[in-house]
C-alpha cells in the first residue's frame, strides 16, 4: 500500500461477541485493508477498532461497516459506562503514510455522503472536518448522548447534521466523522469502588476545566474489578505526554488516599509515546528512535 490512511471507529458493542466478529468481517480478507486491532470492552460496552488502507478500499470497508453496525446495534436497548450517541459513535480518519489531513478530510467526507445516502445515519463532522466551531470537539458534539441527542437536534441552527436526515436515526442514532491527528486512548484504574474520586481527579487533568491541553477525561466504574477508572484520551501525546498525566492522576489520587493499581492503553499507540515515557523513568539521556531495534530491521 503506498498511501495509508488510519482509521479508528468506535462501535457501541462490547458484549455481544457474535455482533462483534460480522462487523470485524467488514475489514477482514479485503485487498488494500489491514485490520490491525479491535478492543471490546465489557463495561464501556464499546468496542474500539484499528484498521489501515488505502483511500478507496478503506472508504468501501468502513461503508459497509457502518452499514452492518446500524443492522445489528440497537441504541435503545444499549447500556454501558461510555457516552455514546451512535451505533457507529465516531469515525476518526488519520494519515499515515503519502496522505495529509486533507485527504483523511476528504475520505471522511466521502464515506459520510455515501453512508448517510445508504443507510439514513445522520453524520456530525468533527476535529479538523468540522464545519463550525463549535462542533469541531467531540463532547459538544455527544453531549445529550442518544437518549437527549433527538431533542437536541430540533435546534436546526445549531445541530443540524453535515449529512443524512435531520434527525436521529431510530436504533442508530448519530454519527461523528472526520480527520484527526492520532491520539492514545488511555486509562488508569484506582484501588477505590468510590466513582467520585474518579470524577474529581479526571476534572483536575482534563482541558475543558482546567487541566492539560490536549486531555479528555471522565470517571468510569469497572463493574466487574469493583474499581473506578479515569479514562482519557490524549488528543496530542507529543504535548500532553502520557508520563505526565499518569504522574500527575498519581498526586492527585494520593489526597483522597487512594492509589493507582495498573493503567492501560486501549487499542494501539505510536511508538514515540512509549518511548517519551521510558525516557522519564528510565533517565536515559540522549536517546534516539534509531537505537529501537525493531525500527532498524
């Protein structure tokens, strides 16, 4: 493949892993394609996916993926701890190789019209694709979730989709699209079952009160370890290293005398982000991605 173009799609199913594999088969087999990673996650009930391609090939995948995704995901029976508002929830597009923000741009403009054309899911762009300020962050865009999202969209100034209908889909909901930087989803789970401790330390590291840049947090309850979770993403790891935050979730637990236990990465991450944080704890002192041994071979 001599253009590639990542994409992450969010699906709102982490249980059912029937559901999961016929959506996985949208990307599996097909030239030009790479599925790299798909995540399921019971407590979020959400399942995160990696997939590579070139434009057209990745653009026909992702359609069809869209297209069995409303078939099998019912917005109106769905529960878990993730906000969502989409069977499909969002749709980032991210350069990889020969390709630019514009072309990942382009693409997610592409599949937008053409599933929206195909399977009456309404579309939101977002990040660098949005078309007004005020929709270029993902939380504005989700905030009601599907279950206030109908009713948030009568305000047709404000909300009304880029592509498809004016309203939600009935069991799909809505979707967000659109091209991206990448960004390290990542957690850290506390020795507490106490969720406001979660919610307090995520509001003193996310962006939007106050905290780092290029971070979105929110408490989370994992059911079945009996431990809160502050889930993130770093929308810019280069600027809001993970290090960083994962020392500054650390002080932060310490005054309601809770710990951290573990923390973890979901789906893949650039390798310079691990690096970044060997490079902190490790002290090392002038060292170069060319002294990885896999990125010599």
């Amino acid at each position: 493949m001599n253009r590639i173009i990542e994409c992450v799609p969010n699906f709102s199913e982490g249980r059912d892993l029937e559901k999961i594999e016929k959506i996985m088969d949208c990307f599996r087999a097909k030239e030009n394609v790479k599925l790299l990673d798909y995540s399921p996650d019971k407590d979020h009930n959400r399942c995160v996916v990696t997939v590579i391609g070139e434009p057209e090939a990745l653009k026909e995948a992702i359609v069809n993926a869209i297209g069995k995704a409303v078939e099998l995901i019912d917005l109106t029976k769905h529960e878990g701890q993730h906000p969502r508002m989409g069977a499909v929830d969002v749709i980032p597009f991210i350069p990889v190789k020969n390709t630019t923000v514009e072309d990942a741009d382009k693409l997610a403009k592409e599949v937008a019209k053409e599933a929206s054309e195909k399977y009456g899911q309404p579309f939101f762009l977002y990040e660098k694709s949005a078309s007004a300020p005020h929709r270029e962050n993902l939380a504005n865009v989700r905030k009601g979730q599907f279950e206030g999202m109908k009713e948030k969209m009568l305000d047709q100034s404000m909300w009304k989709p880029d592509f498809g209908p004016d309203t939600i889909h009935p069991t799909g909901g809505v979707t967000a699209i659109g091209a991206r930087m990448p960004l390290v989803a990542y957690n850290i789970n506390l020795d507490t079952p106490n969720l406001e401790i979660a919610d307090k330390i995520a509001k003193q590291v996310r962006h939007i009160s106050g905290g780092f840049r290029y971070v979105k947090a929110m408490g989370v309850m994992l059911e079945d370890r009996n431990v809160a979770q502050v889930s993130m993403n770093l929308t810019d790891y280069t600027k809001s290293a993970v290090y960083r935050v994962f020392e500054t979730v650390k002080m932060e637990a310490k005054r309601y005398g809770v710990n951290v236990i573990g923390s973890e990465i979901v789906g893949l991450v650039p390798m310079q982000a691990l690096i970044d944080s060997a490079e902190y704890y490790l002290q090392i002192e002038n060292f170069s991605m060319d002294q990885v041994l896999e990125t010599r071979i």
